[in-house]
C-alpha cells in the first residue's frame, strides 16, 4: 500500500495540510485545549478554537506555536498527530514523506525541533522549507530563472520577506510581527483607552471585518462588547476606523521598514525585476484592509495579492513534492 506524500503549512494560527493527489484535506486553527489537572488533551483545533475565553479554570486553552516555531514539543506533537489522523493521510503499512514549512529566521535547534515533531507523527522523510519560497511558488511565480520574484507572506506569528531567484532567497527577513500582535495591538490600545478588557477573538474580528490601516473613516464606527476594568461588569464602548489604523500604526511600519531592509539589501539588476513585477503578498495578513494600497504608497513599486493567499504555503508545497528535485535535503 502506498503512502500518499503531505504537505504541511504549521503555522502560528492555523495549520494546514496538503494530501498530495488530493490537494488541501485540513485547515484548522492551531489549538489544544487540556485539562490542567490531568493533562488530558479535550480539543484540537476547530473545536478547540471554540472553546477560547470560555474555559472553566482548570481548562486551558493553548497554542502550541509561537511566532512560527514550537512553544510546546508534546503539544504539537500531539496536535500533528490529530490533524493527520483527520486528514487520513497516513497509512497503516506505508509510511508517508512529508514537508513542512518555517519561517526563514529559524535557528538549526528550532529546525530540529519542527522536523523531529514530524518524524514522530510517523514520517518515512522530512523535508524543510522556508516559508516566503514555498508561498512564492504557490502564489504561482515561476522562481527558477534568473529574475527577482518578491514575497511579503504575513501569518499569524511572523512575517517572512524574500526576495528569490534560480529556486533560492538572495535577500529575506523575517519579523514577529504578524496577525497576532496586531490583535494585541488592538486589545492593548482598547485597554489603556476606554479601560475595556477584549478577546482575542473579538480583537480578531475587528480587525478582519472593521480595521483598515491606509485611509480609515473616521465615520465609520463599530460597537465592541468586553469587561470594564474599573467595574468589573460586562460594557459595549464605539469605536471608529481610525482607531484601528493608530492601534496598528507601530506594527504596520515595522512590517514596512523590514520590507525596506530585504530591498536595500538587493543586488541592482535584481532590483530592477521588483520594480517591474512588484512584491505579492500572501498569508491572512495580505486581506487587512489598506495594507496593500499603504504598502504601495511607501514602497513605490506594484503590491498585488495572491489569488489565494491563506492557502499559497499549503498550495506550495504540493507542488513541490510533485517535484522532489526541487526539495532541499535534511
């Protein structure tokens, strides 16, 4: 019996996996929730994505990822395990090559880590790769000729930069500034402004739904619900589109200057590929609303948004096991 290859996306938020022959089989968010007296493991994912804020005490909700890399070995292990078990991607005799993505930042121990917790889950062969390549291929560039291709993929915990030619990265950078510290971008300004205490899920929500960050309206409002500090008792405040664009402010320049960075860092002839082609943007990041009109504006060359970009890096790496010389040895 044959073992079908996988591709997995193992993000900060959400992972995703790719069943080759199958395309996309599994994109859940990245949450375990477990009962801290016993350890015992209650939820996986979508399931326990639901259950965030609303656990009794001794349960606890948590993300086994953090800026791209593993927070918790067994935790992620065990998530691993649940998804591909749900995906049916693994057999009982053959066992299956899988490729899973990282940031391009990542130290060779937080690499270990990764494609240990891979072998675990069964794995006959482990293969990494960065994160902006795979997404750059499943944006759909071609990355094997001599011309500049450039990638800004935002996630959930970071933001990988690359520019990438003849199949390699010439020029990267990767941030921990990502979906995550913009909702906490969000909760922190509601916090020291209106003393009002919001969810991650509700900051999430204002900024997938509300948020804009290049030419907010200031008449546009939006009611949030949370918990007032000063009473203690549940409180709906109003807020306005602006707002969102000053929580934000600090990480969207950030995101920008790193940006800046890879280009500077460029070789000319290279460069002047970017100028025509422009960068694509791919990750949940690329659909914040303004973004890629501000990223226009500041960079002066072309932003575009892939076709599909939260799914580009699972995309990416099926086709990349449909061509295994394209993948790095471990």
């Amino acid at each position: 019996m044959l073992a079908r290859d996988i591709g997995i996306d193992l993000g900060t938020a959400n992972v995703l996996i790719y069943l080759k022959g199958k395309g996309i089989v599994l994109n859940e968010p990245s949450i375990v929730v477990v009962d801290t007296d016993t350890k015992k493991v209650i939820a996986v994912g979508e399931e326990a994505k639901e259950m965030l804020g609303r656990t009794p005490e001794k349960v606890k909700a948590i993300k086994p990822m953090k800026d791209g890399v593993i927070a918790d070995f067994e935790l992620t292990e065990i998530m691993l395990n649940s998804f591909i078990k749900k995906a049916k991607a693994r057999r009982v005799i053959a066992r299956p090559r899988i490729l899973i993505c990282c940031p391009t930042n990542i130290t060779q121990v937080e690499k270990n880590a990764i494609k240990e917790a891979a072998e675990r889950t069964g794995a006959r062969k482990v293969y990494i790769e960065y994160e902006p390549k795979v997404a750059a291929i499943g944006a759909g560039m071609d990355i094997s000729k001599a011309q500049a291709n450039m990638v800004l993929d935002i996630g959930g915990g970071t933001t990988d930069i690359a520019v990438l030619s003849l199949n390699g990265i010439v020029s990267s950078a990767s941030v921990k500034i990502a979906g995550n510290a913009l909702d906490q971008d969000l909760i922190k300004y509601i916090h020291d402004k209106y003393k009002l205490l919001i969810g991650e899920k509700t900051a999430e929500d204002i900024k997938i739904n509300f948020a804009n960050v290049y030419k907010p309206k200031d008449k546009e409002m939006q009611e949030v619900r949370g918990r007032d500090l000063i009473t203690g008792l549940p409180k709906a405040i109003t807020i306005t589109q602006k707002e969102t664009k000053d929580a934000m402010e600090d990480s969207i320049k950030k995101i920008i200057k790193s940006c800046k960075n890879v280009l500077e860092n460029t070789p000319p002839e290279l460069s002047a590929d970017i100028v025509e082609k422009g960068v694509i943007l791919t990750g949940g990041g690329a659909l914040l609303s303004g973004l890629m009109e501000r990223l226009e504006e500041e960079l002066t060359i072309p932003v575009l948004i892939a076709e599909t970009p939260l799914t580009c890096v699972a995309e990416g790496t099926g086709i990349l096991l449909e061509n295994p010389k394209l993948l790095e040895e471990e």
